[in-house]
C-alpha cells in the first residue's frame, strides 16, 4: 500500500490527540484511504511537557523548520497557532517546497490563506484547514464537496462555543457576564485570556474563511465585529420577555450585489432553530440554490473535535484528492463587493437607563423620529426605589447608521444614566 | 481542460432538473473541479415529453443501454428508478464496462449496493450515491470524508418528509391521517401512491445504506419496519399532553456487539431536536468519537436538493476522487450482528380503548407486572357519552418482545373495544 510522510509541528493538547489517535488508528485509516499514514517527525516547543505518552527519540526534529526542507516529507500539520512567527514561517516554507499542508489554525488562514493558496496551487499541493473552523462541524468540506452545486446567498450560525456557552448560562441561571465567565473559565470552557472568544474576534476569522468559500471571493477585512462584554443580565431578560434569545452570530451575505460581513450579539426569535443551541455548541447555516437551507450542528472545538476534522484532511490528502484550498482556482477568485453595514437595514432592541422625569420619553421618542426610525413596541420599567427607568425599544427595519446616531444623540443627553444598548434583532 | 463525457438515463422531474442545472452551470461546475461535465447523451423512456426545454436530437440514444458499449461514455448518471427492471440492467452493465456511476435510486443501492460496489472497487470507477439519502442533506459524503475519523456508534433521525410532513401538520391542525394525506397530496407533498413513504419502507432504504457506511458492514436485511399508517390524532394528542412529539425515525446503533436496525414511529421528548424538526424536512444525528454528536439538517427531497447531491457525485467524479462506495474496501467491510429488536430494551406508550367496567384497569396492570414490565405513568380518560375509556400507560424500559406480549394478551380480551396501541419511546 501507498504511504504518505507526515510530520506533526506542535504537540499541545491538540497536536497531542492527533498523534496518539493516528497511531491508534492507522489500520483503519489506511483501509479507508488507501495509503498509509505515517508519521515520521514531530516537533513540538516543549519537548519535554508531559504529554502521557512516549515519543522516539529518532522522530523529533531538530529544528521544526527542518520538515520543510526533508525529501521524504509529503505533509505537514501545522499546529503551532497564531498569525506571525512560527506557524506562518512553517507553512509558507512548507508550501513553497512543495508539502502538503493541513492546519487548524484560523488567524493565519483568515490573514494570509489567499497567499498561501496561490502557492499551493502553484506547486499542485494541498492546503486543507476544516479544523480552523468549528472542529466537529464538517463546514468546509460540506461548502468544498457535498454542496458544491450551489449558489450561496447566505451562510451565519453560532461559531464560538464559549462565547454560546457563557449567553445561555446567564440566560438559564440569571447569572451576571463576570459571574458565569468565572465559572467557565473552572469547568474549562474558556481559557485564562477568552478576549478572542468574547470580542469577537474568534468569529471574525472564521466567518472570513467561510465568506471566501461561500461566494468565490478573497479574503476580505471588511467585517464589523462585535463582542459579548457589553451584554448584562437585563439585556437578556428582557429580551426573553419580548419573545428572544441573545446570541453571538457570525453573518456573512450577499444580498444584491453586495457582501456583509458581520459578527455581533443578535436578538434572535426564541423559536427559532439557532435559539434552541445552547452550551458549547456551534451551528452553521448555509442558504443556497439549489439546495434550499442546509444546517451542520456540532461540537465546535476541543481535541477530539478538531482531530476529526484534521484526519478528515490527512485522509483526503491520502486519496490523493488534490484540490484548490478555496474551492476554486486563485484565477478565478474575486474581489468582490464588501459593503459596510451602516448601509444595512435591521431592527433593534435599545434599552436605555434615564432618571425618572417628566419630558425625558418624549425627548426619546422624538430623537427616533427625527431618525426616521419607527418603533414596533415601547417597554418603560420603573427601576425599584432608585428614581430611573429603563425603557426598552424595538423599532421596524431602519438603516444601520441611523440606528447608530441615534444611541450617540441619547448618550450624550444628561438625563441618561447608564450607557445606552443597542442590539441588532434577526427577524428572519 | 479535461472533459468527463455523461450520459443521463431518465429525464422525469429530477433528470430534466438536472440537466437544465448542468447546462446553465456547467462553466462554474468546471472550474471548481478542473475538468467539464460534458453531457453527449441522454434517454428516457417517454421521449416526447413536454420538458419545458429542448434536447438536440443528436444526443439521444436509441437504447438506453448503448451509453454502457459506448467507448465515449465515461459517466453514466441514471436516473430511472426502481431495484428491479432497467434501472438494475443499466448500473450493473456500467459498472461492467469500467463507467462511473451516480445514481439517485435508493431501493437499487438497499438491495444490490453490496455487488455493485464490488464490481465498481473491481473495476476501479466510482459509483456514488449521495442522491438516494436524504438529497439536500449531504449526509454520505460526511461520513466518507468529513467525518472519516469517527468510529460511528449510532445513526438516526429524519430521513421522509411526507411522513414528517403528516405527522406535524396533525400535530398542528389537528386533523385526522386521512384529511392530512388529502392535502399533502393536492399539495405535492405525497405522491399520488404514498405507500412507500408511509409504511416506513423508503426510510428503510436509506438507513440500510446509511448502517452500512457508519459500521462499514454489509448491507443486511435484519431491519424492523413499522409505518405511521396507525397513528391517529388521539395518540398525538396524549403524546402532546406527556411531554412528547411523535416521529417516524430511524436508528441504526451498535450496542455492545450488536447492530439493530429499526423504523418505527417514536415518541420523543418535545424539547429535544429532533421534535424540532417539522414539514418536509429531513435531519441525521450521528454519535460517534471523537467528534461527538454532529447534525445535518435540510430539504430532503425534490428535484432542486437532489440535483444538489448529484452535483456533488458528479464533482467528486470530475476531480478524479475514486473512493470505495461504501468507504472502505469490500475485503474489508465485515458480516457484523445485527440483531432483533426483540431483545433490546424499551420504555413504551400504551393506549388501550376499553368497555368502561369495573375489573378493566385490575387486568390490564395485572398483565403488565406478569411481564415483569413496570408502570411509570398511567391516565385513565372517560370517553364521553360511549361507556368506554381509554388507559394510557408510559412504562420504564423492558424488552422488546414483553412489550408486544402484553399487546397481544391484552388485545384478546373482551373489554377492549378497538386494537390497542404500542408506541416505542426514545428517552435519550
């Protein structure tokens, strides 16, 4: 049988699952794939971590670049992390020598994949990352292979799990944000530093990488990106009241000739499907034609995740199933037009804290109206013993820089006591 | 660029909607995969038909069998239907004669797959069949590639609309089977002769073929079929008032040593997912480590989602990605044990329609407790104005064939005034 020369790059917790599981597994995953997969060097950082199992001392690397250059390497696996420095010099060294590469690392394929693809092609190797983007939901594949027929107007969904995890823990224990992060953080659902989890940023590379694949385009860092910090317990009780769940979701859509890229807290119906995935989960949704709406529901991170997408990479490049690492050829791809969402319309939920005295509503209510932004409905709560109200708006469709000037008109007026909130809602 | 010569066999809804999507994409469909879909022939067995569009002359076959002697003919696509007759003759000489072939035939793959592929591997050509499961849920190719990695422990789900489609809008409307069939019919929901799709036969087609890939198995024909023909709308009704939807599903799952394949309607927990899944819909659940559980939802049938699926055989088979049909090679795949469902365990919904007198209840727990089966919930409800009541029984699980012992005990009696219900529930 046919062999393919693998070296591993990073043996973290992932690296490490990966390893111990080829080796478990290497009887099965050749039969499947018809070649074997070998693994003959590794190179981690810490060579001496404990990892719970043994590694030849013939295997390691002296220096991990040193894969890039050996003949008998057919592919390497990339899994150092991060944009710059050592991963980035690993996978261009390794693609410009001809390697096949598989990585699970999201930033630096949202910030150099087009780069990088255009030499893969070039030299005829693969270049798969299925495990960049939401591990145990087979996304990329799916857009790359089992919908590939279709024309994509529309792909969103819960892409964080921590981020999902920390929204439906506030919302089922009437938690605070500082609260239920806390606790995350015990259980082992978010690291020491979350920030790229909960500003966003997380999402933000994902929904590049999936954007690119879905409409044929490069790379694009027109994006608007917003986190979770600003969401406080409030915020999701009265939406619950109203009839919603908060969610961080990713969008990206085509809608005329335009592409939005948008990632932010949404106000999304309780009834609808994304609102029933709580905890960890991610969830993608793809619209296109011919194929109607299709929905890909998993486990979005972990090793045991990610590891299956990374085999499911290693095998295809087993097959010796050489494919463009966005779907199609760097010829082909477009520079496509990516709008900003002020020019979007949406309706949104405000809630804005003000003492309690007469005229202040009126001056509210006259400020949207000066906006030409209509309000659906209008929720004025008495704060107990505190002389403040809260008053809650949801307003029809509007354009989304009205929406905008119009939190800054508020915000700047002294009868506002807190910050005010705006939230997007999905009405779809 | 590289050309792979088609000929389409059967142009009905789906042929015709696929050949139209073919034509009018065939430029981006070559792109992506570096090589052109040419179509060079079709046949169909009513050549007049009214299309809608028109098919040059030249490209039509004079028997449908000649694109097998055809040397020109690398792709055979057919689209006739049906395990037996022509549709049998057209796969086997194709595959024969060293072609590819996708189909869309569920019943063919269900019951000569396990030949097929063997010529197919035998022959080096790809035969897929992404079409036959599911359509816009492109469920096959992620268990051949996506999710590759996964030692799979159980598969279940959504696989036939119509049925779903009955059994929401019941649950919905409230009407009888008879006035939903009514108008599922008018509405293109269910065909004209339903019967396949009712009595659970079209989901059993899918599973087995499903079972297969997950458990890279044979196909086996150790499956427990039950339809939605005996549902009524009192059974939904009281399922509704417990906590439950009902769902025509279907399970395949390795417990210990042992594969059961079963289609049964199941009363499943209203906040689950699977409850959520309404309409003509389709959804797959599949458990396995180390992903974990992954979900593919979509349009499950129709011209527009298999046409989806087709595409995406057709794309594999473009870019030269010759698989095993059932993902592993047939000297690998085993004769595993699949078993009765006779022996695995089950909670249950009972409903008993009987003479209102005293004695009645006594009886009906009596023959519970004889078959060691105990009672987790009982509701007894008078029917009005008819002297009778019906008994409701929830039980903790027991083994299959105490469940139907007790049914058939009781359905003896005297006081039981029409066939008592057994209804599988899924507490999971």
């Amino acid at each position: 049988m046919r062999k393919l020369n693998i070296a591993i790059i990073g043996l973290g917790n992932i690296g490490s699952y990966l390893f111990k599981y080829l080796k478990k597994n290497k009887k099965i995953i050749s039969k499947k794939n018809n070649c074997i997969p070998n693994v003959i060097y590794v190179s981690a950082k810490n060579r001496n971590r404990n990892r719970g199992f043994k590694i030849s001392n013939k295997i390691w690397l002296k220096n991990y670049l040193d894969a890039t250059k050996n003949k008998n390497v057919d592919l390497i696996i990339e899994l150092i992390g991060g944009a710059e420095g050592p991963a980035k010099k690993l996978v261009f060294k390794a693609l410009k020598n001809g390697k096949h590469v598989v990585t699970a690392n999201k930033a630096l394929i949202a910030k150099y994949g087009d780069q990088l693809a255009k030499i893969a092609e070039n030299n005829k190797v693969n270049l798969e990352f299925e495990a960049s983007v939401c591990g145990g939901v087979p996304i990329i594949r799916s857009l790359k292979e089992g919908l590939i027929a279709n024309k994509i107007n529309k792909v969103y969904g819960i892409f964080n799990g921590t981020s999902n995890y920390i929204l439906s823990s506030m919302d089922k224990e009437n938690k605070s944000f500082d609260d239920v992060l806390f606790n995350a953080k015990k259980l082992g659902y978010a690291e020491s530093n979350p920030s790229s989890d909960l500003n966003g940023d997380d999402v933000s590379a994902k929904l590049k990488i999936l954007s690119s694949l879905c409409f044929n385009s490069f790379l694009n860092n027109n994006i608007h990106v917003e986190g979770i910090k600003n969401i406080d317990k409030d915020d999701i009780s009265y939406a619950k009241k109203l009839g919603y769940k908060i969610k961080l979701l990713g969008y990206a859509e085509l809608i005329g000739k335009h592409i939005f890229q948008r990632v932010h807290p949404t106000l999304i119906k309780e009834s609808s499907y994304v609102a029933s995935i709580d905890g960890v989960l991610n969830a993608v949704i793809i619209d296109g034609a011919p194929v109607g709406q299709s929905i890909i529901q998993g486990e979005g991170a972990g090793p045991a995740a990610t590891t299956s997408a990374l085999i499911s990479d290693i095998s295809s490049i087993l097959r010796g199933n050489v494919k463009f690492p966005f779907s199609i050829s760097n010829k082909e791809r477009k520079n496509l037009n990516f709008k900003q969402i002020s020019e979007r319309d949406f309706s949104a939920y405000f809630r804005f804290n003000v003492i309690d005295k007469p005229g202040v509503l009126s001056n509210i209510t006259h400020i949207f109206s000066k906006n030409n932004v209509s309000i659906k409905r209008l929720v004025q709560d008495p704060n107990k013993n505190k002389g403040s109200s809260s008053i809650i708006i949801i307003t029809h469709p509007s354009k989304d820089k009205y929406l905008n000037k119009i939190i800054g008109t508020i915000n700047r007026r002294s009868y506002v006591k807190k910050k005010s909130k705006l939230i997007r809602i999905d009405d779809e």
